[in-house]
C-alpha cells in the first residue's frame, strides 16, 4: 500500500500540478485511514493491499470517524481523499473497481465563511507602524491581500517577476497551475512601491550578507533549499531576508489583530472572503468576481451572494422598526 500511495501522491505533483498544501493533506489523510484499515484487518500496514477493502470497511470508517466526533466536513474530506486514490489505482489497472465511488459524503452543514467588515478591513490594513522597513512591508502585504483576494499560498509564492506597478497588476498562479492577472488599487501600488524602494533593500541585504547560511528562523533551523536559491526574486521578505512563510503571515494577521481590538478570530483567508464580499455589496458581477477569485466553478463564487443576503437581512431587522414585532 505504501508504494501506490506514494505514486499517487507523485501523480498529483506531476500530473495534477496539485499545490504542495493539497498533497500534504491528502498523504495525512490516507496514512490516517491506513492506520485504520490495519487495525481492522489485524494485520501490518505495509502487508495491506488496496484489493482488500471493500465499501464495508469504508462504512465502517466512517462509523469511527463519527464516534470520535469529527466534523462532517473533515470525514468528507478524508473520503474524497481515498475516492480519488482509488480513482488513480482503477487507471492504473493495480484494482478493478473503486469501493468508495459507492459511498456518499456526509451531508456538510451550510456554513457562511467569515469575512471582514469594511471598517474592519481598513483598521486592519492601516493597522502597520510605517516608521520600521517590517512595518511598511506589513502594509504592502495587507494591501496586496485585501485588494488582489489572493490565497496565502499564493501571495507566499509571489516573485518580483508577477507585478507590473506601471499598469498595477500582479501576476498570479492558482490552484492547478491556472494563471490569472488581477488589478490592484491605488493605495496597493502605492504601498507596494515603497516597500520595494524603502524596506525590501533592508531585508534583502541581511539575506545576502549570510549566503548560504541564511538563518530561516531564530532558533537557526536549517534553511530549505527552496529559502536559499529564490530569496532574491521573493516579494515578501522575513526579518532574515528570506522569503516569507505562511506560518509568519498568520502570526503577523493575529498580531494587528490583536492591535486593533477586532474581538474574532480573524484568519488571512478571511481577507479573500471579504475581497469577494465588498465587491459583490458594490455591484460587482459575479462572473467578473469568479475571474478575479480564480475559480474554476462559479457555484463556488455564489456563497458570497449569501453572505450579502445574510447581512442585508441582519441590516433590515437591525433597522426596521416592524422587523422584531
């Protein structure tokens, strides 16, 4: 079993052009149920053979899934991990059918995502001290996320190739390998363009004054080849001069967060959510938002048509004086 899930996971990279997030999550997930699957058959993980389980075992992975009390939308999840396993292992004639193509997903509950008013928003942009280089970088990081409604992913992988400022695009790869140029307003440009000219240069020179023994964090841990051979065409710099990470950019949100007093859990993606929001509150189409968010289907573009009904609803029993009676 341990050799076609390393296949698979090889396929998704080559083949899928699957983002490395997308492929760490679905190695978790099938090296968990592994872990299941031996229990069930008694035997060692690596005996087991994909030819063994059959819908039943599946079942009964679910049943367990439940009993411990994880969510419907993490057991989904982990199902379409192993359904798209099994699709691969069909093709590539290793089994004859697919067990879990016969299995339905736990029906998910309607969940909203949470975004950012737009006072909210703008405290939260605005939030960076520009007197210090990582301040103005915070600023520029903030304005390019809020303005372009890009995946952390995405906004991490930024090089300073993808922006042409003269005419205020950036340059963005997606989900499977999908490329999308997406405006950005005034006060981005303007942020970008003094973090490049004021900040960036400051960062920068740490990185190349310890080349290669690039410090990737406090503690000295060793730097990734991926840290060291890209630094210098990186648009988003660490206190190292390295590139920056997802991991910093969470703590840097929680950070203004905090600084604000916004009373929520506030993640970076919430940024994206609120992109989409505000411009659909604006008028915005939704084929023009699809375009912009870079999404393949526009049904999962129509959740923010929801979210603004939801707070239309909210402002109307907030303000009519018939609502609550």
């Amino acid at each position: 079993m341990f050799s076609y899930i390393d296949s698979f996971l090889i396929y998704l990279k080559t083949e899928k052009n699957a983002s490395p997030m997308t492929i760490e999550s679905y190695q978790k997930d099938l090296f968990l149920g592994l872990d299941f699957f031996a229990g069930q058959f008694k035997k060692a993980d690596h005996m087991l053979h994909p030819a063994e389980l059959d819908h039943r075992v599946f079942r009964s992975y679910l049943a367990f899934s439940q009993q411990k009390g994880h969510s419907r939308a993490t057991m989904a999840r982990r199902l379409a991990a192993w359904r798209s396993f099994y699709r691969y292992l069909v093709r590539e004639e290793i089994v004859t059918e697919n067990p879990v193509s016969r299995l339905s997903n736990p029906r998910l509950e309607k969940r909203l995502p949470g975004f950012l008013y737009e006072g909210e928003a703008k405290l939260l942009v605005e939030a960076p001290d520009l007197k210090s280089p990582l301040g103005i970088r915070d600023r520029a990081l903030l304005e390019t996320l809020y303005a372009g409604g890009l995946r952390i992913n995405e906004l991490v992988s930024l090089n300073l190739s993808d922006f042409d400022l003269n005419e205020g695009y950036v340059r963005v790869m997606g989900k499977r390998a999908r490329e999308r140029l997406i405006p950005l307003g005034r006060q981005a440009v303007k942020a970008l363009v003094s973090y490049l000219h004021d900040s960036r240069p400051l960062l920068l020179i740490r990185a190349v004054a310890n080349k290669p023994n690039i410090a990737a964090n406090m503690e000295n841990k060793p730097v990734t080849k991926r840290q060291s051979s890209n630094f210098e065409h990186a648009v988003f710099l660490n206190r190292w001069g390295v590139r920056l990470s997802g991991r910093g950019i969470r703590k840097m949100v929680d950070k203004y967060v905090k600084k604000v007093s916004i009373d929520r859990n506030v993640s970076p993606h919430m940024f994206r959510h609120s992109f989409a929001t505000h411009l659909i509150n604006a008028g915005a189409d939704l084929r023009s938002v699809q375009e912009l968010l870079g999404h393949a289907s526009l049904s999962s573009t129509q959740i923010y048509t929801h979210i603004t009904s939801e707070r239309l609803k909210q402002v109307y029993r907030k303000s009519h004086p018939r609502a609550e009676e």
